[in-house]
C-alpha cells in the first residue's frame, strides 16, 4: 500500500488504522515525523527511514525525510536489508522470496 499523508499525523494515523494489518508493506510519502525524528507506528511495523535519517535528524543541512517504508513483523530480517542510499526522498529495500530477489524503491 502506498500513500503520500502530506506530514499530516492524522492521515498517518488514519491509514495505519485502515490497513489493519493486511498489508506486508507500506510506502509513505511525506510522512508525519513527530519531534523526535519519528513517524507513528503500530507494532507489528518495522519502520525504515533513509539512509541517514536518525543521525542527522534535525540538521539544518540535511532536507526533510519525505519517504520511508513500513515492513510487516511476519516478514523475517533474515529476508530483507535496507539499499544504503544517501537521499531523503528514497528509501529501498532488497527483499528475497522463494521466487527470487526483489530491489523495492519509495522515491518521493
């Protein structure tokens, strides 16, 4: 599922409420990020900000994150890692799966 929630909390929140889980992957674009350099989140969400985003959070030299991607729990760490790429506006993963490896772009 993907969704651009204009850094609105309440659309996060909203569409977080809406998928109930279902889905294995969320693409968010201009996600809400509260004072502390972090989006809401529900539990069974792995949440991936870019490359670079909790280190420099707040830096006046490092643009706003404005992608980030949510991996369902039931999907192991053992199958995914985050593609190191230095940009606000991309987070990526590769993903591995019985039916082969899979590179997954949020690009804002």
């Amino acid at each position: 599922m993907q969704l651009n929630t204009n850094k609105s909390d309440n659309a996060t929140h909203d569409f977080l409420k809406s998928d109930r889980g279902r889905a294995d992957m969320l693409a968010i674009q201009e996600p809400y990020i509260d004072s502390k350099g972090r989006t809401r989140a529900l539990p069974h969400l792995r949440v991936i900000y870019p490359t670079g985003h909790v280190e420099h959070f707040g830096s006046p030299t490092r643009p706003r994150t404005r992608s980030l991607m949510m991996i369902h729990t039931r999907i192991s760490t053992n199958n995914w890692t985050q593609l190191d790429i230095q940009c606000a506006d991309m987070t990526a993963i590769q993903l591995t799966t019985t039916s082969g490896t899979y590179r997954i772009f949020n690009i804002y």
